[in-house]
C-alpha cells in the first residue's frame, strides 16, 4: 500500500512539474512582439540575442524551481508517510502489548482460580477422610460393644451350663445315695460330670481334631479344687491342643465333689474324649 501511494504521488509531481514548466514558458513569452525584419545594424542584432538568452534563463530557473519544489514536497510526503508509518507501528505495538497484558492478566486469574479450587479441593478430602475416619472409629466402638455383649452373654452362658451341671451332679448325687450299691455308676457320673466341665470351660482351638482322646492327671484338695493338671499317658493332640486342654482343667477351678464323696479321690487319670460338633 505504502509503495503505491508513493509511486502515485511521484507521477502526480512529475505532472505538476511539467505543468509548471509550460506556463512558465508562456508567461516568458506574453511580452514578445511579431518578428520584423532586422535592421542591419550591430546594436539591433546584439539585442536579440540577449533576449533568447533570457528566455532560456528563466525557463531553466523554473524548470529547477519545480524540480526542487517537486523534491521538497516529495520530500515532505516521504516524511509524512515515514511519521504515519512509524504511528502504526507505535500503534500496532501498543495494541500488541495491550493484548499480551491483557493474556497476562487472564492467565493470572485462571491460574489463581485453579490454586483456589485446587486449595478447596484439597480441603474437601480432608474433610471426607476426617469424615471416615470417623465413621470407622464409629464401626470399631460398636464392633467392641458388641464383642464385649458377646462374652458377656458366653460367661452367662457358661454360668448357666455350670449350674445345670451342677445341678445334674446334684440330682446324679441324689440318685448315687439312693443307690449305694451302684459305686460304679456313679464313678461314670463323676467322669462324666468332669467331662461336662471340662468341656464347658474349653476353649477349642483350630488344630482340635474330633476324635481326640487325652489323658489328663488331676490333682485336687476334698471339695475338689484343683492343685495342679497335666498330660500324662497317651493323647493324640497337637502341642497346641495339649495346651488348651490343661488350660481349661486350670480354669474350671475346681471338680464337682458333692454328691461323688463316694468316688473321690486326690489324684485321678481322666480321659478327655473329643469327638467333633
């Protein structure tokens, strides 16, 4: 575009320039008169050599005249056209810049936004791990409370297989006494009372396998508590098993004595039979 401009001002003054130069020429010549025919004397021929002389003078005054006028506005316009040049281009840079501040500035609240979403984000899953962790400390205290009414329930349980075996030992006794002939019978009531108690205080473990058979040496006091307990003899459990089975004479505390005075004894090899659910 600027090149067109400059290539179309240039013919309009090399127009101009030409315009010029032809009415210089005719105001050169408003003055000049018809040719007569010289007189032959020397002054007069002198005279009109002078004139054309002038004439030509002046035209090449003008011819340069516009020549330089025709440069200085060439000139000018270059100048003018260099100053709305360089305008654009402040123009355009400051547009340029306007808009990078202005991509700037948006970058900087889209990146302010996503630290603060980032930040509410972060908050949220505190809050929903505070939550769970919550909810399962929740899960734990019910699960114990639970657990706790459990054994509470298994020690009312085992209390009342104590009484009723207590109470079968009772009846067993009374029956024994009616029936003092029958020592023997009443020996397997006394065993099977020991088995009932034992049983009850058993705390089975994984490895029990049913069909155990053990041997446990009882010591014990009149009244029947119990001094000591023991694997003696055969018994085809694990180390493990070996170990509850103690535990659980240990733990039964004492033997059913009343109603087996008859059976007693201080020292007694009872064989603990397991033979599954």
């Amino acid at each position: 575009m600027r090149n067109f401009l400059a290539v179309s001002w240039t013919f309009v003054l090399a127009v101009a320039v030409h315009l010029l130069m032809a009415a210089l020429v005719v105001l050169g010549t408003m003055d000049w008169r018809p040719f007569k025919p010289p007189v032959l004397t020397g002054l007069t021929i002198e005279a009109v050599m002078v004139d054309t002389k002038l004439i030509k003078q002046r035209r090449e005054n003008a011819r340069r005249e516009a020549e330089q006028a025709a440069a200085r506005k060439i000139e000018q316009e270059r100048r003018a056209q260099e100053l709305k040049d360089r305008q654009e281009n402040e123009a355009r840079e400051k547009r340029e810049e306007d808009l990078r501040l202005r991509r700037l500035r948006e970058k900087q609240k889209r990146d302010r936004q996503e630290r603060l979403e980032k930040q509410q984000q972060e908050l949220e899953d505190v809050r929903r791990q505070r939550a769970e962790a919550a909810r399962l400390r929740k899960i734990e205290e019910e699960k114990l409370k639970q657990l706790d009414a459990r054994r509470k329930s298994e020690a009312e349980a085992q209390r009342r297989a104590l009484d009723e075996a207590n109470l079968q030992r009772a009846l067993a006794a009374e029956q024994a006494a009616s029936k003092a002939g029958e020592v023997a019978s009443l020996g397997l009531q006394y065993y099977a009372a020991i088995q009932a108690q034992v049983t009850n205080n058993w705390l089975r473990p994984p490895t029990a396998k049913a069909g155990l058979k053990c041997t446990l040496r009882i010591v014990q006091i009149p009244g029947g508590e119990i001094i000591s307990a023991a694997i003696a003899g055969s018994c085809n459990a694990d180390e493990a098993t070996r170990r509850s089975l103690v535990a659980a004479v240990e733990r039964a505390g004492s033997l059913p004595y009343r109603g087996f005075e008859d059976v007693f004894d201080r020292e007694i090899d009872f064989i603990f039979r397991y033979d599954g659910d």
